[in-house]
C-alpha cells in the first residue's frame, strides 16, 4: 500500500529545485512549463472537482493526463506538435517524482509510458534574398525606432536567435571588434557565440551610439526602454512586411516572424554548402536531427526544379 503524497509541494519542489537550481532552465522553459501545469491543474479541477491544494499525487494517473491531451487536441484545437510539448513537461514532472516519491512507481510508469503523438512534420517557411532585401529596407531609418527595427532585423536574419533570444539581447552581448560575434544564453542555458559580418558590425555600432532608454541594458529595448514584448516583435515585423509588400508583392503570402527569419538564416548556410552540424551549433540545436528539416526542404526544393525542367523538356519534344 502506498502513502498518500500532496501533490502541490512536489509540483513546487520541481520547479524550484529541478527546474531552476538543478537543471537551471532558461525563462522559456519555466515559462512553457508554468502554461502546461496551470492549464492541466484547471481540468483536474473541472473534472476531480477538487481544488489544486486538495490534490494528492495519486490523483495523477495516466487516464487523466490521456484525457487533458484529447481535450487539448480535441476541443481547444491546439496542434499535434503543442499536445506533444504538453505531455513532455508532464513526462519532466515524472521523472522528477519517480526520485521524490518510489512508492508510487508504478503509477509513474505508466504515466511515462504515454507516447508523443507522431504528426506529419510540414516543410519550413523561408524568404528569399528579395524578400529579405525588401523587408530589411522597410524601416524608416530617419526615426530611432526605425533605426532600431533595422538593425533588430539585420541581426534575427543574419544570426538565426530564437526570440526569446533575440529580445533577450542585452548590449554587453554584443563583441564588436576582432571576430565580432553576438553571445547568446539559449535552450538550456547553454553559451554560444554567433558571428556577425562586417556591415552587421558597422550598423550595430551606429546603433549602440543611439541615446539610451531605460536603463541602457537592453540591446533592442521599447519606446519606454524596457525589453520588447511577443506582440511587440510581431507588431513590428507585421509593420514592415506590409511595407515591403509594396516592392516586393511575394511577401503578401507569407507570414513573416521571427522563426521564419531563422529558418531564412539556416537555408541560406545550407544553399552555400555550409555542412548542417555547423549549421546545428550556430542555431543551437541540441542534435543534428533536428537541422535535418532544412535539408529536406532543400531535397523538396530540387525536386520541384527538376519536375518543372523535365515538363519544359517534355512541352518542347512535343512541339518539335
């Protein structure tokens, strides 16, 4: 028979030992695994009609969390790929108590044993160099957010930073001289060094000389001077694409974020036959694997051109 463990000093314990002292997770993470329990613990409620306080650990078992997956897919129509996010901070959580709690192992296994949901993985949106040229020309340059925008443009395309990276930037991240290169704290709280080219440089520079808000920390900071919110980047980069739009009409189709711009940064290397465990190290990537995706739109690209050359070969033959 095993004893009954509260469920809300372990969930506590997880976050301040496991994920803050112990693994020290960047604010991402905590953040996306604060989203996943307070979603989770409101359908406890809904459907133990317990309060979270009451919960003990047992209450946990795997049929519930199978049922929050199913409601979240199912009802809240959110994606294969955020279902499969949810249930790995669950998983985390687990692994966590198995430690904490041994008495109750059998439940945590089954609990683990729980699969990610495969999903048909779709290929990943990109710019071309026109669209880059445009939505980098887009700012108005003779305004110090414009100025701001520009060079936050130039360094998200050219660097390929996440964007809790990117509006993470503080100005000491930035090395201007020999090797001039952007030091960034990404996943799991892991250094790495991103270079950036010499007119990167040059604009960066021109930037830093720009008169400060707030406290001058921030690399990329507000009207107010404080660090750039989601919406704020979306707002922007929003802004600019319909601008560009104007000179470049193919960007009507395309939503532009700042993951769009990363992916934009990694097909380019991979065009220039940059080899894709380079490629992983500059994003960040834990594993190569995960790079894999850019290849293979760039095998779904060739393809493509070679489809559209044998159908031109073929309209000729049949004309001759």
């Amino acid at each position: 028979m095993t004893t009954s463990a509260t469920l809300a000093p372990l969930l506590e314990r997880f976050f301040t030992q496991r994920l803050m002292q112990q693994r020290q997770a960047s604010p991402h993470t905590i953040s996306s695994y604060r989203d996943t329990f307070r979603q989770f613990l409101k359908f406890v409620q809904q459907r133990l009609h317990k309060s979270p306080s009451r919960l003990n650990f047992e209450d946990i078992d795997a049929p519930l969390i199978v049922a929050f997956l199913d409601e979240l897919e199912k009802h809240q129509g959110v994606s294969v790929r955020t279902r499969n996010l949810r249930l790995a901070a669950i998983h985390s959580f687990f692994h966590y108590a198995a430690l904490e709690t041994p008495a109750h192992s059998a439940q945590i296994q089954r609990v683990l044993a729980i699969p990610s949901k495969r999903f048909t993985r779709t290929l990943v949106h990109f710019l071309t160099r026109a669209e880059v040229d445009a939505l980098l020309a887009a700012p108005d340059q003779s305004t110090w957010s414009g100025r701001r925008d520009h060079a936050f443009l130039l360094v998200a395309v050219q660097t390929g930073l996440r964007l809790s990276e990117m509006t993470g930037l503080k100005r000491e991240d930035l090395i201007l001289g020999v090797g001039a290169h952007v030091r960034v704290i990404g996943k799991g709280r892991r250094e790495r060094c991103t270079p950036i080219a010499r007119s990167t440089r040059a604009v960066l520079k021109a930037w830093l000389r720009e008169p400060q808000r707030g406290d001058g920390t921030v690399l990329f900071p507000s009207e107010r001077g404080e660090r750039l919110s989601v919406h704020g980047v979306q707002y922007l980069l929003n802004k600019h694409r319909m601008t560009a739009c104007e000179v470049c009409p193919s960007l009507k189709q395309k939503r532009v974020t700042v993951h769009c711009l990363r992916h934009t940064m990694a097909m380019d290397l991979l065009q220039q036959g940059v080899r894709r465990s380079v490629i992983a190290l500059w994003l960040g990537h834990e594993s190569v694997e995960t790079t894999e995706q850019y290849y293979r739109q760039k095998v779904f690209m060739h393809s493509l051109e070679f489809r559209s050359l044998i159908a031109k070969d073929s309209g000729h033959t049949n004309s001759t």
